[in-house]
C-alpha cells in the first residue's frame, strides 16, 4: 500500500513537473474579456488578479506557463497552487484561503472556455 502512494506521488510530481517546465510562451493572451458566467468565477477573477495576474498576463505566458490552454482537473490546480514547482512559489490557505481556491479554478475553467471559443 505504502509503495503503492509513494509510486502515485512521484508519477503525479513527474506530471506537474511536465507542465511547470513546459513552453513558458505557449498560449496567447485572450483578446476579448471573459464572459463570466457564474459569481464564482467573478470572485475568482479577482483572486487571480491579486495572485495570478503578474506571472500568466490574461491567462497567457509571461514569467510562468500560459494558463488558458492548460487541460488540468481542477485537484491539479488545487496542488500546483498550495505545493508551487519551480519558480511557482506555494500558496497557503492564509494566503488564498480554500473557497478563494474554489473560485480561482472556476475562473481558470472560464479562461480555457474562453480560449476555446476564441
């Protein structure tokens, strides 16, 4: 069982490693506002703006990964956020406390939607 979550933990850190040292420069920032549809989503706008903005500019790539593109379960959001990876720094539920989270990824969602439909 033990061998089993440590094998689980290193597949799903090789994983996010992937992602976090991809092509920082891969997606392009949307060139319309996002249509948000739900509270959720606005309040998550808001977070990312205060957190998320200076390093993935609308979504896009900049000091870190675009986001808009990414096709990551939103417990992989939840991860990356809390654990950080590479120059990502962690983020801690003082920091962005867990229904903020909640928003964040509703907010992500929409900006995929968005890039999608673009």
């Amino acid at each position: 069982m033990r061998r089993n979550l440590l094998a689980t933990a290193v597949l799903l850190g090789l994983a996010l490693l992937q992602i976090g040292c991809s092509t920082a420069r891969r997606g392009e920032a949307l060139g319309m506002p996002v249509a948000l549809g739900t509270p959720a989503e606005a309040r998550g706008q808001q977070v990312f703006m205060q957190h998320c903005q200076q390093c993935h500019p609308g979504g896009a790539g900049g000091l870190g990964p675009a986001l808009n593109d990414k096709p990551l379960p939103g417990f992989m959001i939840r991860l990356q956020v809390r654990n950080g990876l590479g120059a990502m720094p962690a983020f801690s539920e003082r920091q962005i406390a867990p229904a903020e989270l909640d928003d964040l990824i509703a907010y992500l969602k929409a900006l995929r939607r968005a890039g999608r439909d673009a």
